[in-house]
C-alpha cells in the first residue's frame, strides 16, 4: 500500500488528505470519498487531553494509530511531530512500529518545541533525517517520508529562501515529499514546486488557493490540518448551548 501512497502524489490534481484523529473521523473520510487520510497530531493530542508539541506518550499515540488502522481501508500517513526523539535511531524504531501497523507514511516536522517552537538546525536536521532513512532502509521497512518545513508556520524571516534551502537539503536527505503549513502566497509556492521534484505538500488556511488554481501551480497534497476537528467542536459548544439555554433536546434532531 506505501507503493499506492506514493503514486498518489503524483496524480494531476493534488492528493486531499483529510486529517483525523479518532476512527469516527476515519470512516466519515472514508465516506466522503477521500482517497488517503493522515492523523493530525493537535487534534489527536486534543482529543486526549494533551497540548500539542509531542505531549502526549508515544504509547498513547500508538494505541489511536493503531484502532484507526484497523478500522479503515485507506492508506493511513501519521503525523509523529519531530519523531518522539532526538535519537535517529529510535525514531527508526517508532516508524517501524507505526509500519507494522499497516501505516504507509509519517510526517517529520524540522522544529521542536520547548519553552517555544523553533526551526531545528538544518544541516542537524538533514544528518538526523538521513540516519532514520538509513535505518528504515536497512530493516527494509518501506515508510514515505514527508517532512514538514516550519519556516512559514513560524513566520522566520525570508522564508521562501529558508524554505528553498532546506528543501535542497531534505531532498538529499531522503525525504520523499516536502511539507509547507501556512505558505499560501501563489509566487510562494511557485517557487518551492520550482525548487525540487519532490511533491509538494500545503495545509488549509484561510489564504489558501482553491484546488483548482493549486493544480494548476503543481501542488501535489492538500492537508486539512486539524481545523475540521476545530470546526466540529465549535459546532457541539454551540449545540450543547442551545439546549442549556432553551431547556429542550430537540435542537440535536433539527
């Protein structure tokens, strides 16, 4: 099925990856038609209690991974934030416990959270990256790699020319396919498609191109991000509100 995934970033129009975070949001994708899905580790950590920014135990993240797998038929990516570890090697072994799972791809972001989110060294990055995919490819554990470029979700200065940089260098690296939240200027992403074979992938924010324009410029995977999760808990707020208010149930079989 990894092979499947892969050839889905190579389609005319882009891959529209819905993002879920717990098996009912898994079969409503199904449902609607969605040709791949990928965990959103925000909304998934939500759902759990926990803060985004590898907060919650891999363990945890595991055991969702693995009741969504089993109970989806489609090709599942995870989002692993920037690998549970510092340590090339036991984020090999996470992968490859995320593989046995049936999960065909994971997203590495380059920055990490602390006190705040900060953009990883490149060259670090790009060694780390490199170590994992040596790993993965001495098990002969089959994973796509699309790593996740933080330099617009940051707002770092010059980020198209950060971007570019280290896209370069992920490609060289072993990534196999770039992702680049909250770019949305069309010259933007002009640029990065530009700059590498590798697809490219962007994520929903209000800026964003529509699907049509965004085929047009080359963009390959389109992520939901964790908005849809946003969206349907502000719906139920609202929902739970009006029966409070109203003193009636029926507003839930409007």
């Amino acid at each position: 099925m990894m092979i499947e995934f892969k050839q889905l970033h190579q389609q005319k129009a882009p891959l529209l990856l819905a993002n879920v975070w717990d098996v009912t949001s898994a079969k409503c994708a199904e449902q609607a038609g969605y040709q791949a899905i990928g965990t959103s580790s925000a909304a998934l950590a939500a759902v759990l209690g926990y803060e985004d920014g590898e907060h919650i135990p891999f363990e945890e993240l595991l055991f969702v991974v693995k009741r969504i797998a089993a109970s989806s038929r489609l090709p599942l990516s995870v989002d692993m934030e920037s690998g549970f570890s510092a340590d090339p090697h036991i984020i090999a072994n996470h992968i490859q416990q995320l593989a046995k799972l049936g999960v065909v791809g994971v997203n590495i972001e380059d920055s990490r959270v602390r006190d705040t989110r900060t953009l990883c060294n490149k060259d670090e990055f790009a060694a780390l990256l490199q170590s994992v995919r040596a790993e993965l490819t001495a098990r002969d554990v089959p994973m796509f790699i699309n790593v996740r470029c933080d330099a617009f979700l940051l707002g770092v200065d010059n980020a198209v020319n950060e971007a570019l940089s280290r896209a370069s260098s992920y490609q060289a690296a072993g990534a196999d396919g770039l992702f680049f939240p909250c770019i949305s200027r069309e010259q933007d992403i002009i640029q990065v498609i530009a700059a590498t074979p590798l697809p490219i992938n962007v994520m929903a924010v209000p800026s964003l191109l529509g699907i049509e324009i965004l085929t047009k410029l080359g963009v390959k995977r389109v992520s939901t991000g964790n908005f849809a999760q946003i969206a349907m808990n502000e719906q139920l707020s609202a929902k739970l509100l009006q029966i409070k208010t109203q003193g009636s149930c029926s507003v839930l079989f409007e």
